[in-house]
C-alpha cells in the first residue's frame, strides 16, 4: 500500500454510471422480473456493475491506515505546533483521499440509482444494502480524515520561512552521516518506506568502505538522488518524508561521524555561505519592506539589494533614522508645552524600538537557522556581528539624538527663562532707583523739630558762652589777689556735671525717640536689601530654603565643578551673615537675661550671684527657671 499514488490493487476507477449504462441495468432489471432468474445471478450482475465487497476493503485499509499515520506522524507532538510543514506531503496525501472520495460518491450515487431501479431494494437487496450501507461509513469516515488534512494546510510562500525546505537544502549541502533507525510497524505498512529501507540496506551492503555493523548508514544526498531517479516530479514530497523521519527520530544524524576532511569541510563551508546569503537577504528585505516603502528614490532602494548585508544594513539604518530625526524635528520645532514635548519624543522612542525589533526579529531567525547548521554553526558569526554592532548603533543614536533634542529644548527654556529674569531684574533696579531717588530727597531734608533742638542749642551756647566768658573774666580778675578759688571753681564744676548729665539723659531720649520711630523702616528696609537675592515665596518666617540656595533638590547634578564651588562658597557667606547676627542677638539675649536674674533676686532678697538648689544643686537659672524660697531659712529651689 503506497501513501500515495494507490492502484488498490488492480480496482479501476469508479465512474458514476451513464445514461446508457443506467438503460442496460434498467432493461436488465425489468427482464428479471418477467422471466424467473435465479438470486445469484443477479447479485453476479450487480457486482459486475459495481465492486466486489471484497476489493472494496481495499478502501477501508488505506483510510484506517493513513489516519493512524496522520494521527501518529503528521499530528505528533514534535509538529503539532507547526502548521506549515509538509505541505507537499500533506497535499498529494489530500489528493489521494480526494481520489477515494470521489469514487466512493461515484458508487454511492451509483448504489442508490440501482435502489431506485430495484423499487427499495427487492430481489437481491442483501448485496445492494451492504455495499450502499459500508459506502456511505466509508464516505463520512474519508471526509473526516480529509478535513484533519485541510485544517493542518498551510503554505509557507517564502523559501526562508519554509523550515522542511531549509532542513533538506542545507543537510544535501552538509550531506552528514544518518543512520536508519528500525522502522516502527505501524510505518512498515507502507511501500515507500519498505523501499526506502531496502535502498540504505543495499548502500551499506555494496559500500565497503562502511563499517560493517548492525547499523544501516547513509548520506542524504545519496537519498535524495534515489528519489530523483524514481520520481523527480515529487522529489520535494519525499524529501519531506524524510525530514518527517528524521523528526520522529526514525533516521538521525550518526554521532562522530559529522566531519570530513579538511579540504571537503572548507568547501562545504562556502557552499552553506552561498545558500545562506541570498536568503537572508531576502527575508531581511521582507522585514525591512515597509520601512524602505518609506524611502522615496527607487533607485536608491535596488542599489541596496545589490549591496553585501554588511554595506546595505548600516545603510538602512543610517537614511531610517536620519528621515525619521527630521520627522521628528519638524514636529517639535513649535512646540512649548512640556507635556507635548515628552509625547512627541515617545513617539520618537517607539518608532526606534520597533526599527529596533526588526533586527532582533532577524538575529532570531540566524539563530534558527543554526539548529540545521551543526556542526557548521560558526558561518552565521559574522552575520551576528553585523546585528549585535547595528543594535548597539541604533540604541546610541536613539540616546545621542534625544540627548541633543532635549539640551537644545533645555536651551531654548533657559533663553526664555533668562529674558524673563532679566525683564524683572530691570523692573527691580527701576524700583530701587525710585527708592532711592524718593528717599534721598526726604534724608536731605532737616526735620522740623531737629531744626528747632538745633536754633535752641545755638541760641543756649551763645548765651552760656557769654556767661563762661563773664565768669572767666571775674576769677582771672581775682588770681592775682591770692584769693583760694577752687571751692568755687569746683562749685562750677560740680553743678555742671549734674547739668551735662541731665542734658545727654535728654539727648538720649530723642535719639532713642527717633530710632524708635524709623526702627520699622530700618528694618524692613534692612531685610528688603538682604534678601534681595534670594528667589522664592519667602517671607519672615523662614519656613523654607531660597530657590537659588536649595539647588540639590533639582539643579546641583547638572551644574559644572566651578558652579558647584561658587553655590558653596555664596552658602558659606550666608551662613557667616547669619553666624554674625547670631552672635549679635547671642549678645544681647545674654544681657537682657542677666537683667532679669539680677530682677527677680532683688525681688526674692538673694545677694548672691551663683545660687545652687537646694535639693538637686545645680545652679539656678534665674532668668528662665521657676523657684521658690522658704520664707523660714531662706533655702532657694527649683519649683517642682
């Protein structure tokens, strides 16, 4: 039994019956029922019109058959998975049951006319409904197995997707050493195989050269010129039997064996190079078909498929990513909002990972091939290279032109930035030159009432003048006289030190006045101009840094070592000023302190400076702790 091409032993071809053939059988039929005939006779004629039940077995054994071979070989769980192989073989399979099919429709369209003739099957029924009965089981169980075929139908067009194709192409090109494992029985039934086996026995028997053990050998390209001798026309279909063979493990490469001799090797090496590179031009040129639709000059594209991979790839990727920077510039030229910005350069980042893909979708396709290359694995290096240097160029364009996108972005963000600061430094410098205009005029003018302190004093030092000079005269007119004068000078002297204090005490008042009253614009004033360079929402409170002093939170990482050292060195200087104002408020806290300890002693009747509690002895802090004296030895504490 062959699994394809079956002759079913010598069964011609079933032909639904003609018009003149349904007549004979009609006037047949008709001529036994007037004249009596006997039951076998006419069983004897119906079988001559149709099939013998016994040559109809022939039917039902290649069916049971071929879908045990189905279910066993085409449908295992080593090509289940795998639609698009053996088509050429799951095709001329199709056809063959097409054939039987056909035929069984022809018989049973021909079974059901003689049923029609017979009026419901009478004189000579039993024949009749057998056959009628089995054909139609047949019929249903053949079309099953037909639709199993169909459903796992699928044509793989492209030579370098074809995985039977690449297997039996680069084995004839490697043409190793098989052995030819024992053939299950359930594949014994069939005559290509029978054959087959009887073709490596008769190898290993007239070869001497084979090692003469228990282990039929062979080279495929001696199968494969055997298949092309006897039927080249489907030389392709058994060429995938045997790659079918080879994946149930029924033949497999004879271990040890795999290399020959230096010279032999370096020509199969440049024989699997040749194969290799115009169909990995091709399926590159596949993946790479809608990105080069993109590029506009035609001719541009057919000088590319002349090209060595190792030229047209770095060629392709250059013009893909300079179009697609451009692209992207294009779009991003007006754009200001941030968020716009990032969505574009998204966009920018996706096209260039799926470009991206595209290679990787390459290198895992080399990277299959080389499961049909051992043990030549090593002539797809150089084309790994070429992927692995391309991948690595396409991530550092990716980086180095969205680096070069954003510093110009930032750029232009720091030149707007920087016009608009200097647009409010203007208006500020405006402020305080009208500031100082206004106030100049003010601190040029006298106050009124320091203008008045000031005629009362000259007017008052006229006057005192004159009597000093009075005085001078009366007791340099009595030196002579030997008069003792100096009760009276210290007289003088006495009353007017009295009077000199008095007179500060009252200068000192009016200063203090006077301060009093501009010390809120002192002060405001102060801080106007000492916090006039920090940029921030800040207020009196202190609640957090100035911008330009808390630059780790956002800028400290992109600034140069100079800039760096700079913000150190204007942090240093602030912390100084406010060190020195410290110190100064240090100063006049401590005094204030002292005051009021030096109150509450006199109040609490204690003369001595270092007072220690009389419970926990440690010296009181008159000014911020609370204590209590025991009115009965006068004993000072803490209040608990």
């Amino acid at each position: 039994m062959n699994l394809f091409k079956n002759i079913f032993d010598g069964m011609s071809e079933v032909s639904s019956f003609t018009k003149d053939e349904i007549t004979e059988i009609k006037a047949t039929i008709a001529k036994s029922k007037s004249v009596p005939i006997q039951e076998e006779e006419i069983q004897d004629y119906l079988q001559s019109k149709l099939v013998p039940l016994m040559s109809f077995d022939f039917y039902s054994n290649y069916l049971e058959n071929i879908e045990e071979f189905i279910d066993s070989y085409l449908k295992s769980s080593v090509v289940l998975d795998k639609v698009e192989l053996f088509f050429n073989l799951k095709s001329i399979i199709l056809r063959e049951l097409n054939q039987i099919i056909q035929m069984l429709q022809n018989l049973n369209s021909n079974c059901a006319n003689i049923k029609r003739l017979l009026k419901n099957g009478k004189n000579g029924n039993t024949y009749l409904e057998n056959l009628y009965s089995k054909t139609k089981d047949l019929l249903r169980h053949s079309n099953d197995i037909a639709s199993i075929v169909i459903n796992s139908l699928k044509e793989e067009k492209n030579l370098f997707s074809n995985e039977s194709y690449l297997w039996i192409e680069l084995n004839k090109i490697k043409n190793l050493h098989f052995k030819f494992n024992r053939i299950p029985l359930d594949l014994d039934v069939w005559n290509e195989l029978k054959e087959l086996k009887t073709f490596i026995i008769s190898l290993n028997e007239t070869d001497k050269k084979r090692p003469k053990n228990k282990i039929l050998t062979f080279h495929l390209d001696e199968i494969y010129q055997y298949y092309l001798a006897k039927d080249e026309k489907n030389i392709t279909v058994f060429m995938e039997l045997i790659y079918l063979l080879y994946l149930n493990k029924i033949i497999e490469i004879n271990k040890g064996e795999e290399f020959i001799n230096i010279l032999e090797r370096k020509e199969v090496n440049e024989n699997l190079k040749k194969f290799i590179q115009p169909l990995s031009k091709e399926f590159i040129f596949d993946k790479l078909r809608n990105i080069l639709l993109d590029i506009e000059d035609p001719n541009y594209v057919n000088s590319l498929k002349k090209q060595r991979i190792s030229n047209f790839l770095p060629n392709i990727v250059d013009t893909f990513i300079k179009g697609l920077e451009r692209k992207f510039q294009e779009k991003i030229q007006d754009v200001i909002e941030a968020e716009k910005f990032e969505e574009i350069a998204n966009y920018y980042y996706q096209q260039i990972d799926e470009f991206s893909g595209v290679f990787d979708e390459i290198e895992d396709w080399v990277l299959t091939l080389e499961n049909y290359l051992s043990p030549y694995e090593n002539i797809t290096k150089p084309l790994k290279q070429i992927f692995s240097n391309l991948s690595s160029e396409i991530i550092r364009r990716k980086n180095e032109y969205l680096t070069f996108i954003k510093t110009v972005k930032d750029e232009e963000l720091r030149v707007s930035i920087r016009k608009y600061v200097d647009e409010k430094i203007s208006d500020i410098n405006d402020l305080i030159r009208n500031y100082e205009d206004k106030t100049s005029v003010i601190i040029k003018e006298e106050f009124p009432q320091l203008k008045k302190v000031k005629q009362i004093l000259n007017e008052s030092n006229s006057e005192i003048q004159r009597i000093k000079a009075e005085v001078f005269k009366k007791l340099e007119s009595v030196r002579s006289n030997d008069v003792d004068i100096y009760q009276i000078i210290k007289l003088w002297e006495d009353n007017f030190n009295r009077k000199r204090q008095q007179l500060t005490f009252l200068i000192s008042l009016l200063i203090n006045k006077l301060f009093k009253s501009f010390k809120e614009l002192i002060d405001k004033e102060g801080f106007l101009f000492a916090t006039i360079t920090e940029i921030s929402d800040q207020t009196e409170n202190f609640e957090e840094l100035p911008l330009n002093f808390a630059l780790s939170s956002f800028l400290a990482e992109k600034l140069s070592e100079d800039e760096l050292r700079e913000r150190i060195s204007e942090i240093e200087s602030k912390i100084n000023h406010l060190n020195n104002s410290l110190g100064l408020y240090q100063v006049e806290l401590s005094k204030l302190e002292i005051i009021l300890a030096n109150r509450v002693k006199l109040r609490k009747g204690i003369s001595n400076s270092d007072v220690q509690c009389t419970v926990c002895h440690k010296y009181i802090n008159f000014a911020k702790a609370k204590i209590i004296t025991c009115p009965f030895c006068g004993s000072t504490y803490h209040y608990l």
